[in-house]
C-alpha cells in the first residue's frame, strides 16, 4: 500500500499542472496514467518529441521533485474505500491511499456509424494519428480526414509529417459558424499563430467546409469514401487507404461517477459538475481538464493548476489563474458552438448498420428501444469490453441517450488484478 497527499489521475497537461503545481508546495504526489509515458493523448509519446515547449519544461521540473513518483502503464480498477484506489500495474495491483485526488483523465473521439464505417482502415482521426506518433507505417498512403472541429488540422499535419498523402480534409460544420470562430480567435491571439503554423504545413491539401463522409467502400478493405460536399446533390468520390473520422471529443468521466461525483450536462456532453476551485460533490476530490468540458491544453493546464494549488492548501496563488481559465472557457464554448453536429449525421446509419462495434448490434435493432438500459437488457448494447465508451457517444447522438450507470471494474481488468 502506498500513501499520497495528492494523487492525480491521469498525466495529460491537466494532470501534469496539477502535480507540479501540489509538489512545488511540497505535497506527496503520486500521478496514475496508463500510458508508457506521460503527457496523455495531445502530449503522447517522448517529451522531446513534442512541438508544444510547456510538454517538456513540465515534466523536467517534476522529474526533478523527489516528492513526486509517477505510476505508469496503471490503471483505476475502483475505490474499495473512501480515500483508496485498488489498481492494476503492469505486473500486478496495488492500493493508493490519499488525503485529496484530482481526477485529469481528459477525454476520448466521438465515433459516429455510416455505412462502411466498420472496414479495416476507417479509425478515428485522433486514433491514426495516436498510432503514428507511436510508429505505424503511414509513408505514402492516401487518407481523408473527417469529421468536425480543429483536432482535424491537427491530426491530418501529423499524418502528413509521417508521409501520408492527404488527400481532403472534411469538416462538417457550415462556413458561417466557422467565419464567426475564425473571427472569434482575436481574443486568443496565440491561437491564431498555431492557426497559421498549422494552415502552413497543410499547404496544398483540400478543406472541404460543410461536408461530411455519406459512406465507406472497398472489397474487405477500405479503398473510397463518399462524401456530401456543401448543398450539392451529387457525392463526391474520394479513393484512399484510410479514413481518420471523428466527431469532436467527450470527457472522460466514468471514474468520476464511480466516486459518487455529480455530473451536468453542457454543450451536449456529460461533464464533471465542479466549482470555482475545481472541486466536485464529494469531499476531497477535484477535477481538471476535459472531464469538466472540452477546452483545449489551455484550458487543461489552467484548471490543473488550479486544482493543484487548492488540493496542497494554497487557494490564494490558485486565484491568480482565475482569469486565465475563464479566457480559455470562453474560447471552449465558442468551439462549441462553431462545431455543433449537424442534423444530418444521424441519418446516415441504415437499419443494418452495426451501432455497437463489440456485440455487433445494427441500428434497426436500437431505434425501436426507449433508452439506453433498455437497449442493454434487450440487445447488448454497450455490454462489451468498451463498456459503451464508442457506442454510447454514438447512441447519444443518434437515439438522445445517456449512458446511466458505471460498471465496475472501470476499464476491462485481469482477474487476477481483483483476487491479488
């Protein structure tokens, strides 16, 4: 059993604020993450790998704490007690013991089902460009980037760094929600630099503006997608290797509400209800980062600071960072405003469409059901090993439910992890 004053879930840039931010007061820190390395999904990999400076300045000054110790390739089983944590490490499992936790365990990609969406070669956009970064073979492949909001941008300079051959990017939302974003970015001038750094390295590639993916082809494997462009009645044909479509991100909160913690729902996503100091329903646990609302790394590193301070006992030095979290909350909600789901997504699955990847479920098995617990008692949906984290965003979108419950372990467990 070990003992810390803070523990942190998660070392994405909100988890990794957090911890320098409790350790430099001194605190006990001990930070979970499942990954090999620190830095979470937008900082993965090496921190000499990362273009972002802060990724590399924040992990070096931990390095040096000797008060804070880093548990990778670990992950949350559940809570046996209050102020305990069982979880499982590479070799075995371990009970964590704290006086407060900050939970930073950012967020996952919407997936939405059309048809075709299943073929071998349609992955998420953050997911090929995740498996990129850790060395998947991308040199010379054609791929279309999908879906909605600037994680596309990201994603497909990425790709394009590792020698794929972009050949669209397509992005759903209207060209007046985006002219008022774009307009929106002088209010965060930095955000416009990374704007053009990123049209730069995308130089030549199409931007496709109120379009979207109708469907996916190919004879086992993908080859051609289909994709509505603009008003016009026609599809537009586009052969390629891979299709990386995503549809926005939704915060990460089943541990949260395994721990009793209220939850809202705001800007069309369940989000961790918290308070000006970044601390939930339940005594001594905060949140930060994307569990609260997606933000951006801006966001994340602020309300981990915040967080930090407060879990160590400095709730003065954490209200010097009110100003700059409410500047990147209101860059979040005009993101998401910009990037709302059109309508017309949730008319692309036909009846034999599979809804639900892991018990095969097709959508004409799912519409006639009245809600997510009925859909699971009469179909399986959600029952398998992702616990309903693809086909929940999914069913929320398509049918307007929410998942109600958490099913415990959290995260698909050895057995043996539980006995020990």
């Amino acid at each position: 059993m070990k003992q810390y004053q803070v523990l942190v879930v998660g070392a994405g840039p909100a988890g990794l604020a957090a911890a320098h931010a409790a350790a430099t007061r001194g605190a006990q820190v001990g930070v979970i993450d499942d990954n090999p390395y620190p830095g979470g999904q937008i900082w993965r990999g090496a921190a000499g790998s990362q273009s972002d400076p802060r990724a590399a300045q924040l992990l070096d000054a931990l390095r040096t704490l000797e008060n804070v110790e880093f548990l990778q390739q670990t992950r949350v089983m559940y809570a046996p007690q209050p102020q305990q944590l069982l979880v499982q490490t590479a070799g075995g499992s371990a009970t964590l013991h704290y006086h407060q936790l900050i939970l930073a365990t950012g967020a996952r990609e919407r997936l939405l089902p059309f048809p075709g969406w299943t073929l071998p070669g349609v992955t998420g956009a953050g997911g090929l460009q995740a498996l990129s970064k850790g060395g998947y073979p991308l040199e010379g492949k054609r791929v279309v980037v999908a879906g909605s909001g600037p994680l596309l941008l990201a994603a497909a300079a990425t790709l394009k760094s590792k020698g794929a051959h972009i050949v669209a990017i397509i992005e759903q939302a209207a060209t007046p929600s985006l002219l008022r974003f774009v307009f929106g970015l002088l209010a965060t001038p930095a955000k416009i630099t990374q704007a053009l750094q990123l049209r730069a390295q995308l130089g030549g590639v199409p931007y496709w503006h109120n379009s979207y993916v109708h469907s996916a082809h190919g004879d086992g494997t993908l080859q051609s997608v289909q994709v509505q462009r603009g008003y016009e009645h026609e599809l537009d044909l586009l052969q390629c290797d891979y299709l990386a479509c995503g549809y926005g991100l939704l915060p990460n909160v089943e541990l949260a509400q395994a721990l009793g913690c209220a939850t809202t729902v705001r800007n069309a996503q369940t989000v961790v209800q918290v308070d000006e100091w970044q601390h939930t329903s339940q005594p001594g646990v905060y949140c930060a980062g994307e569990g609260t609302g997606i933000g951006g790394v801006d966001l994340a590193l602020a309300e981990g600071r915040i967080a930090g301070l407060v879990a160590s006992g400095q709730q003065a030095q954490a209200r010097t960072h009110f100003a700059t979290r409410t500047r990147w909350s209101k860059f979040a909600e005009r993101l998401a405003h910009a990037f709302a789901l059109r309508s017309e997504l949730r008319t692309l699955a036909g009846d034999d469409t599979i809804v639900c990847r892991c018990e095969d479920v097709c959508h004409a098995d799912l519409r006639t059901q009245t809600s997510w617990r009925s859909a699971k008692l009469q179909t399986r949906c959600g029952m398998g090993p992702c616990q309903g984290r693809i086909c929940g965003g999914a069913t929320e979108v398509l049918y307007g439910w929410r998942p109600d419950a958490v099913r415990l372990p959290i995260s698909p467990t050895r057995i043996s992890s539980i006995i020990d």
